[in-house]
C-alpha cells in the first residue's frame, strides 16, 4: 500500500485506514463479529494500520480493542469528547482500557468540543508518553474556519476533517495550510456516509474509470482523496469484507496527478451528480 509520512517526525502510515463510526458498534456474539474478524484481516493482510474511534461511537472503542489483534501494527487513533479537564482524562483513561493498550498512538480533541482544556492536557500526555501524537477533529465544513484557526495558532500534530469528490472544501485552505504547518490529515466522511453511493450504485461502472485505475465506484472516491498530496490516512468505515478489499484497493498503484484528479471530478459530476 502507498504510505505518506507524518512531518512532523517522518513516520510513515498507509493512506487506507480504517473508521469505527457504526460499523464497530456491534455486540458480542459471533454472528455479529465475523465480519468485522475478516474487514481487520483483509486491512492488516493489505498493510493498514490506522483505526480511528471515539467514546462517541458507543461500543466500538471496547470492539476495536477486543479485535486488535487481527492488527499487530495497529497505529490507534481515538478522541476525547467531553468538557473539563478532568472528565477528560477519565475519559482518555477509559478509552486506553477499551483499546487494551497503555499507549494511544494518536489522541484528538472530538468535534473540538472544549478543545481550550484538552490540548494542554494532550500535550502534558505527549510528553510522559501516554499519547504519541495529538490532533483535533471535525466532520463539518462549518468549523473549517475554527479548524485554520487553531492550525495557525496551536502547535498539533494531526488535523481530522471531512473530504469528498463531492464536497472539496477542505482543498481551498485547509490542505494548503496543513502542508505549510506539517500537520498530518486524516480524512473522515470520504462517502458522505453513504450519500454519493446513491446515484452511483445504480449506474454501471463507466469505461473511462480505467483510465484512472479505479476498478469500483468506491475505489474512485477513495483514489481521488489520497492522490491529495497533503492527505495523510483517508478512514472509511465499514463492517463489509468485501468493500474492505475495494477500498484498500484505492490504496495501491498509482497516485493521479493534479490534472487527473480535477478531469476525474468532473466526469463524476457529470456522471452522478454532485
């Protein structure tokens, strides 16, 4: 899988990583983990290793954690998503007994929800080595403004937002300024939760996705956001083997140029619609 690198200490991650939202927040029994046994199998066989989740996401913290294993290189990203400092780092505590680890490789302040307390502590945790890298998040383009805001003034490692074929916002200042801030970007919402599916999975794959060395709908949209050159891991969510493979396929072969990705959205939008 192709791999991008994190300024701000040249690590390298895969670009396919892997969201939690729904699709973790199953119980306990094995009809409903089966699945999820072969989506992680399939993401480590590929090379993934990124898994993003939240106390947000109901059970999918403790599911991840039940199911690492299938991960050995796992790079675990979560959040913190309450207010005050303390319930913060209960919080945090927490979610390092659900993901049965002692060290969280990338701690994130959740939809900024009292992101003013929080990336202090985050900072206090980067430096006794219970986080290894700290972010902030957000899957709306309305908090674009706030998100520049404290990519500019606060020293972070990881920036979290939404970016689709459909909705691109993110490119006109966000993705300039994490290149020139060396901040690392995950992408949530890459479907729109599903929304750009609609018209798409019911017209035939056309022709010209060849060209551009897409073999599915989802292996376009996910090609599409990782050629960014400022995108660091894209997190699409599922609980489906078989969309697993086709969206780690957008991970390999070759990254579209900057033309190749506008001539790419056009035909799309011409195609389903935006």
């Amino acid at each position: 899988m192709l791999t991008r690198i994190i300024a701000k200490t040249g690590e390298s991650l895969p670009v396919i990583g892997l969201g939690t939202w729904k699709t973790f927040d199953v119980g306990a029994t094995d009809r409903e983990r089966r699945p999820l046994v072969e989506v992680l199998r399939r993401f480590s066989a590929a090379g993934g290793r990124v898994i993003d989740s939240s106390p947000m996401y109901d059970r999918a913290e403790g599911v991840a954690g039940d199911l690492r294993e299938h991960v050995p290189a796992a790079f675990l990203a979560t959040k913190v998503w309450t207010s005050g400092r303390e319930h913060g780092i209960e919080q945090m505590k927490h979610s390092m007994d659900l993901l049965r680890t002692r060290r969280i490789d990338l701690m994130q302040v959740h939809n900024l929800v009292d992101w003013r307390t929080h990336l202090p502590t985050l900072r206090d945790w980067k430096r006794s080595g219970h986080v290894r890298y700290i972010g902030v998040t957000h899957y709306q383009t309305g908090a674009f403004p706030q998100l520049a805001s404290i990519m500019e003034s606060e020293d972070i490692d990881f920036v979290q937002l939404p970016l689709s074929i459909t909705v691109p916002n993110a490119e006109e200042r966000l993705l300039p300024l994490a290149i020139d801030r060396r901040i690392a970007v995950l992408v949530n919402r890459p479907f729109e939760a599903g929304v750009i599916f609609r018209n798409a999975r019911s017209r035939k794959l056309p022709a010209w996705a060849a060209d551009f060395g897409c073999a599915s709908w989802a292996e376009i949209f996910l090609r599409w956001i990782v050629s960014h050159p400022a995108v660091t891991c894209v997190i699409p969510a599922t609980r489906n083997p078989s969309h697993m493979s086709e969206n780690l396929r957008a991970g390999e072969g070759r990254v579209l140029t900057a033309k190749e990705r506008e001539d790419l959205r056009k035909r799309v939008l011409a195609a389903v619609g935006s």
